[in-house]
C-alpha cells in the first residue's frame, strides 16, 4: 500500500482457499501515520481468480477458455466475439469503504481503429470452461459505456466513487448482487476489420493479465453497514429520502439545519435529505451529554441537541451546523470515529469526536465515502 506521500508498506496475506479469499493484515503503526488517502492494491490474478473466456458467433458451439487471449469486435472466419469476466474479490474488512474499483485489460493486437466498448452485469452463473455463443450467461439490460483504450490499456470504472464498477464491487462485496462479473464487447460490431485482441489470464506473463484494481479508504476508523432495505425514515415518503423534521426547533436552528441538509445533498451523492413533517423529528434536549445524540427506532429516529452546551461557546451558531451534520451521518448509517489513536478520522472528519465543532461545517471526503459505501 502507498500513502499520499508515495511512503510504501508491504502487505501481508493469507489465502483461505476453502473460501477462495485474499485476506489482506494491514499494518496499523503504517496507517497511524500516513498521509491519507492510503492506496491498497490487491490486485487478484491468475486463472484461479480471475475467469475470463470469449464466445464466438460463427462457432456458437466452441469454447475458447485456454487461450491466452480475449477478443472483441468482429473479423473472418469467428464473426463477432464478445467476452466475460469476473474476478473473485479479496476479503476486505468492511469497515473500509471501497472508493473507486476498475476493471483493466492490456490490448495485445488490434484491427481497425478503437472506440469505445460497451459492457453488462453478469445476472447467471457461469464458468469459463463452459461458455460458449449458445450458452453465454444472461445479463442485465442496462448497457453501459467504457472509454477506449488508452496506453495500450482498456480501463472499465475508474476514479469516481459513485461509478457504475465501484458500486458493482460493493454489491459483490456484500452479496446484493451475486459475483458473476461482466460481459465486455466493442460497440461496433459491424465490420470484419474491426476487432481486437487483449491478453486473458491464461498468457504467460502476469503483469499482463486481466486486473480488478480496489481502491479502499482507509482513514475511517469505523461505520455502520446496513441493508439499503433497512434504513430509518426511508421508505415512508417514497425512494431514499429521508424526510427531517425541525418544526419545534428555534427559528434559528430551523435555518442551521437547513444549511446541514444541503451539506449533505451538496457533497454527498448518496444523501437525500428533505425538512417536511417527519416522524424524524430534530428536537432541542438539554439533558442529554454531550451535544447531540441521534436514536434509531425501528421506523424512524430522533435527533437532540444540547442547546445549553452549543450556547456555551463563542461560535455557537456555526457549531450548531457541525452538531447536524455529525447526527444526520448517523441517519445517514455511518459511525462515530471516537477512537483518539487513530487521528485523521478523529480530528478531520465530521464523524470525528476530536473535531473542531466552530469549523468543521462540511462533511470530509472521508464521511463522504463512507455514506456512498452504504448506500451504493
Ligand atoms: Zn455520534
């Protein structure tokens, strides 16, 4: 793994192959003093995890998974070749949010000029040794657009967390979607001189093998992981939003609140709030410790704030936006980062303890990531 400082650390690993799992023991002296964010790449390759193999509609009935190599596009005497991948995903504790994931492909040889390539999620079981045209795996009907090769390279996903390969991964990671990977084939599939030729994992060289890279956040220190299905105050006005309701709040902290919700909608792709009539209701508490406490029920939840305690302090209308934030991420299903030793998540996040409540009025990347990581 590699720190923003390009600081490097080995990994070590274990493979539990009654599982097929990578498990990955990261070093937690390294994390403590990185400079965040951190890089780990478990690349998985090898034929024992990843699977790849093409289909050719000219020979409908062959199979074609020892070859070294994958093609797409259309030439004599195959006709169009389409193909089908998936990679057994290394264990990675969930704790950490999965940031970007990608797939990459190295081109070995080329017909024609390349564009761009087209690819689906794979929705029936498969194995490579068993693929053919008649019997390829049934897929998705979205069809989604990667951009073409560049540096030899063919990159599916890339660096935006909300991308369609980083939220497949996620749904692999968690089992809301079974692992049964893509099917990639070029997006013009009409001419015989148009066709092109990347390595598989079966070529002898492993640099050049079909990769899924993971990028993982690693400066949280801890959140909650729920099914989508599960979330409070979701289901009762229609999709994800999650409707707060600050009707008995002052004035203003009716606006501080306001300024919290479109924080959260602004930065945060996966955060729908609304203010309306709610049983999420937003309530001044002066009893409680602290400043601000957020309860889950089983339908709804409850947010407090200390109004005495907020009071107390000099910038006590901007801590009031801090204090928000910090309880919508709750809602929002992410955790406290209330461990002191593990500083960047404790100081520099909005679900940090250690935070500065008069400036720390938007929620960090950090929190960001973590809230897309639940719901995506
Ligand atoms: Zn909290």
């Amino acid at each position: 793994m590699t720190d923003s400082s390009e600081k490097q650390c080995s990994i070590d690993w274990d493979i539990n192959e009654a599982e097929n799992r990578l498990i990955l023991h990261l070093d937690e002296e390294f994390l403590g003093s990185a400079i965040y964010p951190v890089v780990i790449d478990p690349t998985v390759s090898g034929p024992s995890n990843t699977y790849d193999t093409y289909a050719s509609r000219a020979n409908p009935d062959t199979n074609y998974y020892l070859n070294n190599y994958l093609r797409t596009g259309k030439d004599e005497p195959y006709g169009i070749r389409r193909l089908f991948l998936k990679f057994n995903l290394p264990s990675i504790e969930n704790k950490y949010p999965i940031k970007s994931a990608k797939i990459q492909i190295k081109l070995k040889s080329n017909s024609g000029s390349i564009g761009q390539f087209n690819y689906k999620r794979i929705i029936t079981s498969w194995s490579s040794s068993a693929v053919t045209w008649w019997n390829s795996p049934d897929c998705e009907s979205t069809e989604y657009h990667s951009s073409s090769v560049s540096n030899g390279i063919l990159t599916i996903g890339g660096s935006d967390p909300t991308g369609i390969i980083p939220k497949m991964v996620r749904r692999w990671r968690v089992g809301l979607y079974p692992n049964y990977g893509i099917k990639l084939y070029y997006s013009d599939e009409s001419s015989t001189s148009v066709w092109q030729t990347f390595y598989s994992s079966d070529y002898s060289d492993l640099t050049c093998h079909p990769k899924l890279i993971i990028e993982i956040y690693t400066g949280y220190s801890s959140y909650k992981k729920k099914p989508i299905s599960d979330f409070y105050g979701g289901g009762t006005s229609g999709g994800n939003y999650i409707v707060l309701d600050g009707s008995e709040l002052p004035v203003i902290y009716q606006s501080k609140l306001a300024i919290a919700v479109s924080r959260w909608n602004t930065y945060c792709s996966s955060s729908h709030f609304s203010i309306g009539t709610s049983d999420n209701k937003v309530i001044i508490n002066n009893n409680i410790p602290g400043w601000g406490k957020y309860t889950p029920y089983s339908n709804h939840f409850l947010i407090e704030v200390s109004k005495t305690q907020i009071d107390q302090e000099k910038d006590w209308d901007d801590i009031i936006i801090s204090v928000l934030e910090h309880e919508m991420g709750h809602a929002l299903g992410i955790a406290d980062n209330d461990d002191s030793s593990r500083v960047n998540a404790y100081r520099c996040t909005q679900m940090g303890y250690g935070r500065d409540r008069d400036t720390f009025l938007y929620p960090s990347n950090s929190d960001i990531y973590g809230v897309n990581d639940v719901w995506n």
